[in-house]
C-alpha cells in the first residue's frame, strides 16, 4: 500500500502518509503544505510517488510561487 511505502521508507506518520498517498491517487500535481517533517523528505516523496506512477511534487507555498514566477518569466509557464 503506498501510505505505508511513504510511512516506511520516509519516515512519516500515519495521517501524513495517508494524505500523501490520497493526493497521489487524486493525480494532484503539486502537494503544498508548511509542515516541515513533509518538507524535509520531500525527495523521498517525490521518488516513491514517481516510481509508482504518480507525478506529485512536495513543495512550501513560498517555494510553489517562486518556481511558478520563474517559469512564467523564462517563458516556460504552462
């Protein structure tokens, strides 16, 4: 089961990795939060959603518009 794979291999609570996994299988691209246990396994996270199939990126608020304003002023916003 995945919530256990995230809960497993990246150290995570249970109500954490159950979220992570729900926004998985609701094919959510981007997962934003300001927890910081979320936030520092982020590559872990990424990974295992990756190697299942999902394209979920972990990501602080901040972070989320930085990335979002660069890409829109390289001209490379979708």
């Amino acid at each position: 089961m995945l919530a256990q794979e995230f809960r497993s291999k990246c150290r995570l609570g249970s109500l954490d990795a159950l979220h992570l996994a729900s926004a998985c299988i609701g094919n959510v691209d981007f997962m934003l939060t300001c927890d910081d246990e979320i936030i520092d396994y982020a590559v872990c996270i990424e990974k295992i959603a990756k190697a299942k199939g999902y394209k979920l990126k972990v990501r602080n608020p901040i972070n989320y518009i930085d990335e979002k304003e660069n890409e829109k002023s390289d001209g490379s916003y979708s």
